[in-house]
C-alpha cells in the first residue's frame, strides 16, 4: 500500500490487538478505499477511539475466553494479523486454520503455531510470521548480508544480533531505565526466559532468571552504549540462516546499563512471576508485597527488613524498590499474577509523556572469512526514534 500500489478489489483483513504497536498498522492499511478493516481487542476505550480516527470497524474481543466470536469474525475476513501476546496466538492459529484464512503475526513461530504447518500447506495457506522488529527486520538484514558474504566465496565465521525497543536516553528517567512500547508483560518477562548460543566455539545456557550471569556491554554508537543479554535458543538460527561454520551465534535484547539488575531484584522478590496469587485483597503495594512474599499482614512495620534481607541489604536496589513504590501504601489494581500486576503498576507510573519519544535500536554484527585467513567484519545498524505527537519508533517498526 505504497503511493503506487492500490487494490484493485476489496480486501477484507481481521487486525487483531489495539496495543502499542498497533495503530502504525491501521493507518498503514486504511490508506487505500478498498481496505475493509476490522480491528478487535478487549480495549474498549482504544477501540471506541480508533474507530473515530480511522475506516475501520471496532469489535470488543475478550480471549481466550470468547473463542466462537474469534472464530466467527475470522469467517468473515481473507486475512488475519496478530499483534497479540504470544501466549494468545495457539488459539489464534487453530481459528484461522479451522476458518481456512490467511495469518501474518509478528511474533516467534512458536511449537503451538508450527504444529499448524502441515495442514495450512495441505489447505494452501500462509501463516507468515517473524514479521516485525525483533524477529523480523532483523532477519531480513541478516539474510542480506549473510547471503553477501556467500556469493563472494566466503563463510560467516561470528553472527550476533542486538535489538532494543527503549525510551530515547534523555527520557530513560527512572529506576528501570525503561518505558513500555510493546507488550508490558512479555518485556517484563524476558527475565524469565531460558538462553542458549554458541560464543567462540562453546554452546552456553542459562536457566530462566540468570541472565545477570550473561550480560555484555555493548557501544552502539558514541552516544548509545548498552547492557545485552541472550534472548531465547539462538542455535535454531544456525540451519535457517545457513551458518554451518559459525563458532559465534548470539541473538539478544538490550537495555540501559543498570535495568536487568532491577529486574533481577524484582523477580527476587517474586513480582516477575506468572501464576496467579489466589485470594489476594491487597489494598496497596506494602500489603500486596506482603502476600507475595508469604508473609502476614501484620508484618507491615518489619517490611523494609525482610526486602532488605532478599536483596542482600543492596542499598542501590532498596533505593530502586523504593523509587518504584513497591514498599508504599500506594493503591493498586490487583491482576490475576504478580507480573501483571506489577507491569499495569509500572505502565500507569511511568507512561511515555506527550513531548517524549521513544527509541529502536538494531545492531547486526558479522565476521565473515576468504581465502588465504582474510577476514572482514560488518555491521548493520538501525536507529530509529520515534515522533512526538505521532507514532513510536517501535509502532512503525513492528505495526
């Protein structure tokens, strides 16, 4: 949908999600008249507000509980795009196969969806995904230049991938360092998540939560200096990039100096955890980080003691707990887990303000060898900011 490339009959396209990278995409495919789109979520006011703003039906979405309405608006439409969670795209992926449409998401092709494979090839569909920031125009930029060095002879003897989606430096003004423009949740997480990547011949791992023991310090530009960690199973890129020789193979995550030592206090103390916490009726932070912790309310006066006991007495991280709130009898919106508590808490506190933007930062670094032992290395970089007053760099980057 370029200024030369129009539709030439209507087209009908189901948009699933109105967060953070969302509206990029709708003002995207409402450029031509023939675009039919529906947008559905269970953001009422977002919806009731892109509708206003933009030629497109709103349909209010609750998932995973509402699965014949999904199904019943995917009929309706020839394709489907998923800007949800990852955790939704397994029901996602079964409606659009059982409806025979097309789905494009921006997320890992994740063993829920790849199981999809054979019968969506056997019905002629396409389920495209890996197609927005990270994965997606990281690959695109891997490829060209991988496939560079392979039409000149040589083989890449080191890959490593870096993307962060932040506030820009001058706005990176709290304990965190850090400000959402994607799923809260799911950027909380990556604490969580399990690593594995080969670094100068030797296949390294870390269990969910020691990403502290896996960081680098990584320049960028004169200006853009980060803290990076692995993200995920690198190792699956080793056949799909076609990187047989490779003794260095690092896809990651990046964030300002100081963030992933908060987040490991935070995941300490049992914030960054997914299961529901049954029979909570904290009222604010001190009570419900009482609850958390499996201690009794009435402990309320010893609760900077037994944080400090967690933490190792760190005064930098008390000072950051602090900051935050967390010890406060600040009020709060309780969720089903601790995680998304704690993320809609921080999303509320720390929103990006109207004269702030954001940042998009990818770097691909590439050491290929030739004949005769000579080496050469490249880098692929992009820097993005986003626009006051318009969309975020991770909106259009992603959406």
């Amino acid at each position: 949908l370029t200024p030369n490339l129009t539709l030439d009959k209507e087209s009908y396209v189901l948009l699933l999600g109105s967060g953070y990278t969302s509206e990029a995409c709708i003002q995207f495919l409402t450029r031509d008249p023939l675009m039919r789109l529906s947008v559905a979520s269970n953001e009422e006011s977002k919806l009731s507000a892109l509708e206003k703003k933009y030629s497109c039906k709103t349909h209010l979405l609750i998932l995973p509980d509402e699965r014949d309405k999904l199904l019943g608006l995917v009929s309706k439409h020839d394709v489907v795009i998923s800007l949800l969670p990852t955790f939704l795209h397994s029901i996602v992926v079964e409606a659009v196969v059982e409806q025979s449409k097309h789905l494009v998401t921006s997320s890992y092709a994740s063993e829920e969806i790849r199981k999809f494979d054979s019968l969506a090839k056997d019905r002629n569909l396409i389920l495209l995904n890996e197609m927005g920031l990270d994965p997606g125009i990281d690959h695109m930029l891997a490829h060209t230049e991988i496939n560079k060095v392979h039409d000149k002879g040589g083989k890449v003897v080191s890959y490593t991938s870096w993307v962060g989606g932040l506030p820009a430096p001058e706005h990176a003004d709290n304990p965190l360092k850090y400000k959402f423009t994607w799923c809260p949740v799911s950027a909380l997480s990556n604490v969580w998540n399990p690593v594995k990547y080969l670094k100068e011949g030797q296949t390294l791992e870390g269990k969910g939560g020691t990403l502290l023991d896996h960081l680098e310090d990584i320049r960028v530009s004169k200006d853009l200096r980060f803290e990076a960690f692995p993200n995920r199973d690198s190792l699956i890129y080793k056949e799909e990039y076609g990187l047989s020789n490779v003794t260095t193979l690092i896809r990651g995550s990046l964030r300002y100096h100081g963030h992933m030592k908060i987040l490991n206090a935070l995941k300490d103390l049992k914030l960054i955890d997914s299961t529901p916490l049954q029979h909570s009726h904290a009222q604010t932070w001190s009570s419900y980080l009482l609850r958390v912790l499996g201690r009794e309310q009435e402990e309320r006066d010893k609760l900077v003691e037994i944080v400090g006991e967690k933490l190792d007495e760190d005064q930098e991280l008390m000072s950051a707990i602090h900051e935050l709130g967390l010890l406060s009898d600040t009020p709060i919106e309780v969720l089903s887990s601790p995680i998304e508590t704690l993320a809609r808490f921080i999303e509320d506190k720390y929103p990006f303000k109207s004269d702030e933007r954001d940042l998009v930062v990818l770097l691909n670094i590439i050491v290929a060898e030739y004949e005769e032992g000579v080496r050469t290395c490249t880098t692929a970089t992009l820097i993005e900011y986003g626009v006051v007053i318009g969309f975020s760099a991770m909106s259009r980057c992603v959406g």
